[in-house]
C-alpha cells in the first residue's frame, strides 16, 4: 500500500484530485481518524503518549520512505513559417490569443522567447515560444509534460496556427 498526498492551492485542484480518486474507488480509500507525519527521531515518544490515551488496536503506525515513480515524459518540437503578408506583432498576437485561451499562463519572457505553462484535462504542459522576426515570419515551438499533454496541445495549437496561416516545417 502507499500513501499519496497531493497540495492543492486552491478549490479547482482540490475539485481535479476528487474526481482522479472517485476514478479509482476500488483501490483507494481516505484514511480514518487522524494521520500523523512524524520525524524518525520523535516517532517512539509520540507514539508512546498515544497509546496512552487510546487502545492499541484503534493505533496503526507504518514506516514510509518516499517514492517517485517516472512519469513518461515527452519534449515535442514544432516550427512554422508564415507568409510575408502576416507580420510578427500579428503572429505573436494570435499565440497569446491561443495560450490565453487555454488558460495558459506566461511563465518567462527573455526577448523573443516566452515560457507559458497550459494546464489541460490531461496534465500540465510547458511551453516555449521563439519567435523569429525576419520576413516571414518564422515560430519555434517545443512543448515539455507527460506524453498526453504534450500530444493533446501539440495537435491543438497546430490545428489553430495552420487555420491562421502557418506552414508546419516539422514534428
């Protein structure tokens, strides 16, 4: 058995980890009473003042070592040209427009170069967006998360860019 516990910030990540664990209600179970992390070294004392107050047979007690199993990942890389009737300021425009609306929020932004994290259904995607101001104008994508992340905003945002006018060089 392991214990897996995940912080949320705020109501929409506490609402995403309900809906995985209604997913899985044959394997998964919130714990009874009251859980208690506590420090090797303090463990046997904490323990002792318990069982003081509380029969042995409603105390467990289990020894954890932390484990973090590999995540498949993946890094995708796009590029894109567009024609010389789209200039840059329209081209950067309508990726902000895309990022915007996938609620996508700008992490970094070092010169033409903007970092933006996405958070799908899937899972949550980096994303770093070159822009290369010559004419035409040309895009570098390359997407970085969990295989059905990536995958999900690699075919979305390609969808979209080739609509707008982008010529797709490569995957």
């Amino acid at each position: 058995m392991h214990i897996i516990q995940v912080e949320y910030e705020n109501e929409a990540e506490r609402k995403k980890i309900e809906y995985i664990m209604n997913q899985w209600p044959q394997s998964t179970e919130r714990p009874k009473g009251y859980v208690i992390f506590v420090k090797d070294e303090d463990f046997e004392v904490l323990y002792q003042t318990i069982a003081a107050k509380f029969p042995e047979s409603r105390i467990g007690s289990y020894k954890l070592a932390e484990v973090r199993p590999e995540i498949e990942s993946l890094t995708c890389r796009v590029s894109f040209v567009f024609s010389d009737m789209q200039k840059y300021d329209q081209v950067k425009a309508f990726i902000n427009y895309l990022v915007n609306k996938r609620r996508g929020v700008l992490v970094s932004s070092l010169g033409d170069i903007l970092s933006y994290r996405i958070m799908t259904r899937k899972a949550t995607v980096e994303l770093d967006v070159t822009f290369i101001s010559t004419q035409p104008v040309k895009l570098l994508i390359e997407i970085r998360g969990p295989t059905e992340g990536v995958n999900l905003v690699e075919k979305e945002f390609s969808q979209e860019i080739e609509i707008f006018g982008g010529i797709k060089n490569g995957k």
